[in-house]
C-alpha cells in the first residue's frame, strides 16, 4: 500500500504539522532571502512555500507526480521537478543549501539521497535534515501505542520506521560532513474534536494511515477506541505537541 495518497488528504493529516515546523527549520537551516535552497522531497510544498517567503529562489523535488501537481498549483513559478532523492535532477554545487523536512524515512535508500544532497550542495553550503521523534511527537507515538495493542502484522509499525531519533539522523551525516549541529525542533496543533484526527488518519497517509485503514470494521473501532484512550480520551477541542530533530551540516572539501 502506497504510504502517500492525495495532496489533500496529506494536508489532512501531517500537513497542519509540517506547515508550523517549516519556519523552525529554515531558520536552524539558515535560510536567508537571496539563497539558492533546494527542497527535497517538497511534498506538497510545506517548506517550499516558507523558503520562498523568505526570499530564497528555490527548486523543490518529489517522487509523486500528485504532489508535484499539487505543490505547482499553489507555488506556480517554483521549479519542480518529480524525481526521488536518489537521483536529483540538478548539476553539482548547484545550490547554497538542500533540505529534507520530513523525508529521510521516506527515501528508498536514505544514505544514498543525503548524499545526492551533497552532491547539489556549493563547497561551505548546509545540508539539512528533519524528521519527528519517535516519542516526541505525541500523535505518532499514541498511534505506536495503539498498533502495539493490536500486534504488528500489515503494514509497517510506525515504531519500526527509520531515522526518528538524534542517533539515526546523525548518522546521514557521518561521512562527507563536517560542522554538524544537531537541534530538537518543537510544533503544537489542534483539533476541534476526536473525529478530526480520527478521520484524518483514515486518509491512509504514512505508516500510521496506512495501518488504520487496512483494518477490518471490528478492529477498526476497536483500535479508534483505544487510539482514543491512548491520547486521554479527549472530549472536545485538544492540542498534541510535535517534536523533530533536525541535524544540518556541511560537506567537507
């Protein structure tokens, strides 16, 4: 099962939480009007539209074809090209900075992609990478909770996805780089009730919607009872916190 569906259906669920974390992490990038910044795997164009409201010309890069079409429609002159991380599509040094928000768990083969990354990158410019915590990310972590209860057969636990911690991050960057930071990242969203995220789950974005919606009807209720228990049983409007690290650092020459 496709771990991304529709551009909408995104927005739905990860995009409220992307579009707060993008400003963070450009400004820990170092982003600055006049750059040259390249997003990788841009999605449906989160961090795309903050670099290009600070001022920087940017690219962006996804391997989905919905995406591209969804981030074009809202950036119109941004070039962007469909094409995973593996193989970016621009020559070498060609930008001050490359950033991935969100995407490394992603990438078919991460170390390969940070690599590509590097390759784009001018000698002294930032390669920057994010993605939650595996605990720090409180709406994620209930749902590990949850797929927990009901063991880990179907797809992909989010518990056993890749580069969700400092440590795992980190290692992109151990050859190659040098001057590497790295920076816990912190973003708070809303919902009017329950049914929102509940709902925005069954869109069956990542490995958290692609579990929920493989569900047959009993588990399913069964798992939105305890989904909803794991995150306090909320009554009414609620908020969930949303940590990422984020490691930037610099080729080596």
């Amino acid at each position: 099962m496709a771990l991304f569906t529709s551009g909408s259906a995104y927005e739905d669920f990860m995009g409220r939480y992307s579009r707060r974390l993008a400003p963070l992490f450009a400004e820990f990038a170092g982003i600055s009007s006049g750059m040259a910044v390249a997003d990788v795997g841009a999605g449906t164009g989160a961090l795309t539209a903050e670099l290009v409201r600070l001022g920087a010309t940017v690219a962006a890069a996804d391997p989905s074809p919905e995406f591209v079409a969804s981030l074009l429609q809202n950036l119109p002159d941004v070039e962007a090209h469909q094409a995973p991380a593996e193989q970016l599509p621009w020559p070498d040094g060609a930008f001050d900075a490359v950033l991935a928000q969100l995407v490394v768990t992603f990438m078919r083969d991460a170390p390969a992609g940070v690599a590509e990354m590097r390759r784009v990158v001018r000698p002294g410019g930032t390669v920057a990478a994010c993605m939650w915590d595996r605990e720090g990310m409180e709406l994620l972590a209930a749902v590990n909770r949850t797929q927990g209860a009901f063991g880990s057969s179907g797809p992909m636990p989010e518990a056993r996805t890749l580069y969700r911690t400092r440590e795992e991050i980190e290692s992109l960057f151990a050859d190659g780089f040098g001057e590497m930071t790295s920076e816990l990242l912190e973003v708070e969203c809303s919902y009017r009730d329950f049914d929102e995220l509940w709902t925005s789950l069954l869109g069956g974005v990542g490995p958290a919607g692609a579990w929920a919606v493989s569900l047959g009807v009993a588990e399913r209720d069964a798992a939105r009872a305890e989904l909803h228990r794991q995150l306090g049983e909320p009554g009414g409007s609620f908020a969930l916190r949303a940590r990422a690290w984020a490691t930037r650092a610099r080729p080596e020459t």
